[in-house]
C-alpha cells in the first residue's frame, strides 16, 4: 500500500473508447475478444492509413482498477502462486492502470476499428494507439513461468500463441498446440532454455511448436525439424528426461479440439 500522490500530475484526454459486449470485469476471458475501439471525431485524422498495419498496440485506461496496489498475485490463472510486485505482471490493478494490449486489426470503418482479441470491458478509455513493427519481436524472451492452472485457458492462450505465430488455423497448428500442451504438463516451460525440440511432420506442425516453445536453431540450438509428409512425431529433451508425441493418424481441426490426449499421441516418457 502506498500514497497517492499527485503533486506531479499529468493530464492525458482519451482519443477514443472500447466498445464490447463484455461488460464486466468478471467476463473477460483470455486470451480477449473481438470489440470495436470507437476513435472520436476530433482525433480521426490520425487514422489516416491504418489500415496498412495488421496489429495494433492499444494503450488503455482501466478505469476500474486499484491504484493502491504494488504487489499482486496473479490470480486469473493461478490463486496459488505468490505475489509479485506489479511492474513485473500485466495486472490491471498498479497506480497508473494503463493497460497495453495488442491486437489484431480486422477493419477500418470511419472512426471506428473492429479488432480482435481484446482483453478490455465496454467502456474502457482508449489513451493512444501505435503500430506493432517486426523490431517489436523478441522471439524468445525469458519470462516467468505463470501457468493457468486451468487446462482450457491454457489451451485457449497457446491457441492464441500459435494463431499470432503461423497466422493460420489449420490442423496442423491445432495438432501443435495439442502437442505443446502435453509437452507443457510433462516437461515444464516450453520456453526453457535447456529444453530442446525435435520434430518429424508437416511444416504447419513445426512451425506452430518454434512459435510455442520459441526454440531457435541456434545461440542455444534448441530445435531440429525434418519434413515428413506421412507421419507427426515432436520429440522433446531436456538432460535426465524426454518425451515423444507420434500423432496416431492424421486429424481434422474438430478431432484436434475435441479428442483426449492418448487418442491423438502415443505418449512415451522417459
Ligand atoms: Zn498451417
């Protein structure tokens, strides 16, 4: 808990505001939603040639937050983990609660963008806008392994991971994010640098694993991919254990989504 203090006030005017149909806190779900930013009139000038971007920074002004708050557990995806100080997390509740989404821009109608996977309620200021560049990409940063505790938001925010990656929906990339999440409940952090990955199948599957477990050839080699059009195997190491995924068959997006674990792989740990 801390003061606030606004001796150094600064005035922003928002440019804009969120328009959705999640109208409460409590119904936004990761990884965000389809919503409508409406940009008013006076600032629409600064639209001009948007729509040359696919995705978008969004600066927002969660105007429901707690501004007391300096440390926070990160409670949507796990209430058990420990707290952490607010500049390290994407919490909403921190003393000045500007968010920063990005999002990927669907159209441009006059003054007003569709997007999709807004995480924000109907209602939120909209404080600035800015285009998101290839520099923006740190492909594999170190982060803290902030796991969902719950396999569906985990399922949903790798399905979001993958979709950002290889920017298609295909059975390839939905058989990845199947794989990843078994990977992920055996082997820890796809992200880890001592864990590497190997796969034998079809491009889409490789490229949507780079994109999850953001394993980069080299500085350190952590990913190996041979093209192989008639079977799906994803091998992953780390030192003292491995575990090896070979797809059963090859499977349709609806198989990908709704079959259990031991019917898409075998799974062999060891
Ligand atoms: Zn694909």
């Amino acid at each position: 808990m801390y003061a606030v203090n606004d001796d150094q006030s600064i005035v922003v005017n928002p440019i804009g505001v969120v328009r959705s149909k999640m109208e409460n806190v409590d119904d936004l779900t990761l990884p965000g939603r389809p919503a409508q930013v409406e940009i008013y009139a006076s600032y629409q000038q600064g639209l001009l040639r948007i729509e040359e971007n696919s995705h978008l920074w969004l600066l927002l002004w969660f105007h429901k937050a707690n501004r007391r708050m300096l440390t926070s557990v990160p409670h949507r995806f796990n209430p058990n983990l420990p707290d952490y100080g607010v500049f390290g997390l994407r919490s909403p509740h921190r003393p000045n609660p500007i968010a920063l989404c990005l999002v990927k821009l669907e159209a441009t109608l006059g003054n007003i963008l569709e997007v999709s996977g807004l995480d924000a309620i109907d209602g939120t200021p909209v404080l600035d806008i800015k285009p998101y560049y290839e520099h923006d990409i740190i492909f594999s940063p170190r982060t803290p392994y902030i796991r969902a505790v719950d396999r569906t938001m985990r399922q949903n925010i790798m399905l979001k991971e993958a979709l950002m990656h290889h920017q298609e929906e295909c059975p390839g990339s939905f058989l990845g994010v199947r794989m990843g999440l078994v990977a992920d409940e055996f082997m820890g952090h796809l992200n880890s640098s001592d864990l590497s990955l190997t796969i034998d199948g079809f491009r889409c599957l490789g490229d949507t694993l780079q994109g999850l477990s953001r394993a980069r050839l080299a500085n350190p080699s952590r990913f190996n991919f041979q093209e192989n059009l008639t079977f799906n195997r994803s091998i992953w190491e780390r030192p003292g254990r491995s575990l090896v995924l070979t797809a059963r068959q090859e499977f349709n997006v609806e198989d990908c989504l709704t079959l259990a674990d031991e019917e898409l792989f075998s799974i062999e740990l060891k």
